[in-house]
C-alpha cells in the first residue's frame, strides 16, 4: 500500500455545458509515500485549460501560474493518462487538504470522460479533518493549510502557496507530524460507489417549513437579560437562508430575533442556530425601506397588461 498525498490547482470558467460556473484544472501535484511514510517520488503537470480559456485574474493572483504556463500544459485527458501511469499498479491510499480537490477532480472526470469514477484511486482520507482531529480547533471550523502548519511548528513560508505540489508537500510535513497509523485507519474509506454518491452530491437549505425535518416548534426563545421565556410575536418564515421568528420578553421590554437554518449534507442535517436583540432604529430601518418600496413607481408609468 502506498499513500499518494494531491493537491489540485483550478481555474473558474463558466460552462456552457453546466450552464453554470466550473473549476477547471490547472495543476496536479502530488507526493508519493511508502508505508512508513517516507516521501519517494513526486509528480507536478500542469493542465492546459479548455473551458475557460484564459485564466481569471484571482487565480493568477493566487497561484502565481500564467497564461503563457498553461498554454504549453496538456489537455486534461493526457494530463490524467500521465498521472495515473506515475501512480502505478500498487494499491494506494490519497490523500487531500479537505475534500474539496477530490470533488473537483470527479467533476472535471464527469466533464471529459462522462464518468464520475477514480479508477486510479483506491481509498481516501481527508487530511483536512485528520489532522484537526489532533489539533484544538472546532470542529465546525475548518483550519487552514498554512495555519495547520504555524500550529505544529512548520513555517509555510518555506513553501509557495497555492502551487499544487508545494501544497502537497505542506500536507506531507503536517501528516508526518501526526502519524499515526491507526487512527489514520479511522479517516480511510474505500473509494467505491457511495463514496462517489457522497462526492458529488450538493449541499442545499431546505425551505420548505412542511418538510419534516423542519422541527421549528421545538425552539424558544430564553432572555438573556432575566433569563424568563420571550413570547414569540411573528410567526416563522424563510428569509436568507433560514427561518425566522420574533420574540418579545414582557420582563425586560427587549425584543430578539431567532434565525434557524437547516442544511442537508450526504450524511447529516445540520442545524445552525442564532439569535439577535432587535434594536428600535432596526424597526425604524424596515418601515423606512418598506415605505420608499411601496413609493417606488414602475419605469415608464402605469403598466397595463398586453393582450
């Protein structure tokens, strides 16, 4: 078994075919690990771009990589043909910071080839979440690469950011930092039809308030002024990504807003609770917008309706 750690460099195109927006490959990056752990090869190719034919200025600013580097690249069909033939026949377990590179990678795989499979990966681990695991951060706040590295003694600088083998190389020294073959174990699952299930699966908010997991009425709202139960004044609606409700606390004469937010992942159902105190010059602000709306007139006059 051999650990293959990848980092991914991409471009954002707007696709005709997705009628949407699309990153696009730019750079492979990887490094190649024996069982103990012991760097034996790595492997850098840069992509040239099909989708977006130019690259945008952000990624540039980023990456550093220039039009001119991606023009002699090669079409990402050749570019996965020459990965894969470095990886080898061995069996392999990838390795990423986060699982955003491998989403990409099955995505651009859907685009070239008309498949969502790896064949050239066998298992995978999220590096992202492996080494958070040692370090004391939230759970739901995701550390980055270079901060990962401060935290445990490894200056970044040593490296250039947002190139894909520099990246890949930055991983090495955190996993090697923190290796531990059996709770590493723990974070590898096979990469096989529900793992592609999970990849490409999309994140959404649900709306809809009928929708069962939608358990608004197990909420209150508690003052944390007195500390006494609010009574709630407006009923709950969906407003920027979440329901909302008012509250008023009889005690302390403070109002307070509840925000609740439910978003649906492959395995779970996250539920993002907030609150705020609702100042007077807020329901100042509402009336006065809702007054310059209600003023507003359509452009060229009273519109009538075409037959």
């Amino acid at each position: 078994m051999q650990y293959i750690v990848m980092d991914l460099e991409w471009n954002t195109a707007y696709c005709k075919k997705y009628n949407s927006f699309f990153n696009e490959v730019i750079e492979i990056g990887a490094v190649k690990l024996d069982e103990s752990f012991t760097a034996v090869d790595t492997v850098s190719i840069i992509v040239k771009p099909q989708i977006g034919k130019k690259l945008r200025g952000r990624t540039k600013t980023l990456t550093h990589i220039t039009n001119e580097d991606v023009s002699s690249g090669v079409p990402y069909e050749k570019a996965v043909a020459e990965f894969s033939d470095w990886l080898g026949g061995e069996k392999n377990t990838f390795l990423t910071w986060g699982d955003g590179d491998i989403r990409v990678l099955v995505k651009n795989n859907e685009y070239f080839f008309g498949n969502t499979e790896l064949p050239f990966i066998n298992f995978y681990a999220d590096a992202q979440k492996y080494c958070q695991s040692f370090l004391k951060t939230e759970n739901s706040q995701q550390i980055g690469l270079a901060a990962a590295c401060e935290s445990l003694g490894i200056d970044p600088e040593l490296f250039s950011h947002h190139r894909a083998l520099d990246d890949s190389l930055m991983t090495v020294e955190c996993l090697k930092k923190l290796y531990d073959r059996e709770k590493l174990s723990k974070f590898i699952h096979p990469c096989d039809t529900d793992f592609r299930r999970f990849l490409t699966f999309k994140p959404f908010v649900i709306k809809d308030i009928s929708d069962p997991k939608v358990e608004l009425s197990k909420y209150s709202c508690i003052c944390p002024s007195c500390a006494k139960p609010a009574r709630q004044t407006k009923k709950w609606r969906f407003v920027n990504q979440g329901f909302r409700s008012e509250y008023r606390c009889d005690n302390c004469k403070k109002s307070y807003r509840l925000n609740v937010r439910y978003k649906q992942y492959f395995d779970r159902l996250d539920e993002k609770v907030s609150m705020s105190e609702i100042k007077p010059r807020d329901n100042v602000k509402h009336r006065h917008r809702d007054v310059k709306a209600t003023a507003k007139k359509p452009r060229g006059g009273t519109q009538s309706a075409k037959l």
